[in-house]
C-alpha cells in the first residue's frame, strides 16, 4: 500500500485507489489468458454470436395513439446457457410528431429493466445506440404511445411462437401492449444473442484467487518500475523488481494451468451455447 502511494498519480487520488485500478486492470488479462489456455484445449469462448436489423419501416402509413406500450417483443429460444445475453445493440424510432420520450427495456412479468429517454425529431428514422446485455430469455422493448402517432414497422412473421427467426435461438415479433403480432408500433432494433466472457469471469475468479493476487501483484511492479516518481525500485531495485515479476508470472500460469482443465470440464456440462468445440483441435490431457 505505501508502496503504491509513492506512485499514486492525482487522478487515483490514493495508493488505494491504484490498487483497485491493477486489480481491474488484472481481471481483464486473467480473461485473456483463460481463453487463450481453452482455445489451446480445442474450445473457444465467442463473444458474439450475431446482430441483425429487423422490422422494415413504412414511409407513409402510421399507428394511431393508444393508452398502451407498444413495440417489440425478443426473444432468447434452446438455450439455458448462463454467459448468453439478448444484446440489443440500436434501438430505431419513427413517429409523425417530434417527441421526447423514455423507451422501456422490460422482462417478461413487467419489471423496468432499463430505461432511455430519447428525443426523435419529426418524419425522420432516427438510431438510438442501447447496447445493452439482458440476460433474460424474453424482453420487450416498449413505448406509451397515448400521446405518439408512430409510423409502421414490419416485422414479417408476427406469431409469438413463428416469429421472425434469425436462428433457432433468437425470435423477434411486434407486441401490441397484450399480444403478439406484426406490427412494431414505430420501433425497429438491431439485435441478437450475445455470449459474455465478463460473466463467464464471475464464476473462474474465485477459482483462481491467487491468480489474481499474483496478476495485481505484476501491475503494481510494472507501475513501479514505469514510474517517473521516486522510489526505492525506482532508485536501486529494478533488478529485484524484475525478478518478483517474473516469479508472480510464474506463479500465475501455474495456477490457470491447473485449474483450466477441470473449469473447462463444469463449463461443458453447465453450458453448450457459448462454449463451443472448434473441429478438429480438441487436445487430450496427459498425466504422463
């Protein structure tokens, strides 16, 4: 701690405050460096499965107003995996009148999972960037419309269950406040499934605490070493820094060493979605 206080710049305010910026900093390459070692053992992490846009805009015909939320209704279909998200990445808005308004992400029972106010000029299809991750398997995407004339939005297959399909894991229809149909109520996303390697960190981290100890540990050296403030490694010990920094790293990949092949066996049996054989690398562990 006094350590990192000598080298505390003003905007960390503290040694404390440095810390917890490595060990940030840590969490990140540890999730390199987990997926690098599962590539190695044949399996990869994807961090995108896809984005598309849907719903095509009509440029002349429109939806009266009505005391309900309309809009989109999404879909996450034949997976439970637990690192997979309903990524909405732009939310698009066309109304007759300009307005300002909140766009409501919600869950199945209604809860506000995210809100976004947004100002739309008149006639004019306008993008609003979300990207938001809800790991929920349906969400809707709403406005009140009680007081907003919205232009149509076509969104081809309107069944709940044979809504439009971009795969056989995601779905998409309009939502008219109570049913499923067409029709998006002057609401169009670019959106998709997305499989997120930070919550697949939540569960490897506690795995690995000495990992992690050991990676803030070498951020801190290296800060140390960086430093243009006085200090006792920056005075007469970058040798003994150099060393320290090399045995940690040591120390570190012989722990995710051991721990990768026993992590890579719970993910393929908690989830077969996001982790995912590449053909033709899978590698045998040898005890030998």
């Amino acid at each position: 701690m006094q350590a990192a206080a000598q080298i505390a710049e003003e905007k960390t305010v503290s040694g404390t405050d440095l810390i917890w910026d490595k060990n940030i900093l840590a969490i990140q390459l540890l999730e390199t460096q987990i997926q690098q070692r599962l590539s190695y053992w044949g399996y990869m992490l994807p961090t995108m499965q896809f984005t598309r846009e849907f719903c095509s805009f009509s440029t002349s015909l429109t939806n009266a107003p009505s005391a309900l939320e309309r809009g989109l209704r999404i879909t996450q279909n034949n997976t439970s995996s637990p690192y997979s998200c309903v990524y909405i990445e732009t939310i698009y808005v066309k109304t007759k009148t300009a307005i300002n308004t909140d766009i409501f992400i919600k869950d199945k029972i209604g809860n506000i999972l995210n809100t976004i106010n947004v100002t739309i000029p008149a006639n004019v299809l306008t993008p609003v960037a979300a990207n938001l991750c809800i790991y929920e398997n349906e969400v809707f995407v709403v406005m009140d419309d009680t007081l907003i004339e919205t232009y149509q939005a076509n969104c081809f297959n309107g069944s709940c269950c044979g809504a439009d399909r971009a795969s056989k894991f995601f779905s998409i229809s309009g939502w008219d406040g109570q049913n499923c149909g067409r029709e998006g109520y002057g609401l169009s996303v670019k959106a998709g499934i997305k499989c997120n390697i930070s919550a697949l960190m939540c569960d490897v981290l506690p795995l690995i605490p000495n990992a992690l100890l050991y990676q803030t540990g070498i951020e801190i050296v290296e800060e140390l070493m960086a430093s243009s403030r006085l200090s006792i490694v920056t005075l007469s010990e970058q040798d003994w820094a150099e060393g320290v920094k090399q045995s940690w790293e040591q120390k570190v990949n012989d722990e995710l060493d051991v721990i990768t092949p026993t992590f890579l066996e719970q993910l393929k049996m908690k989830d077969s979605h996001c982790v995912t054989c590449k053909k033709g690398t899978i590698r045998v562990r040898s005890n030998v």
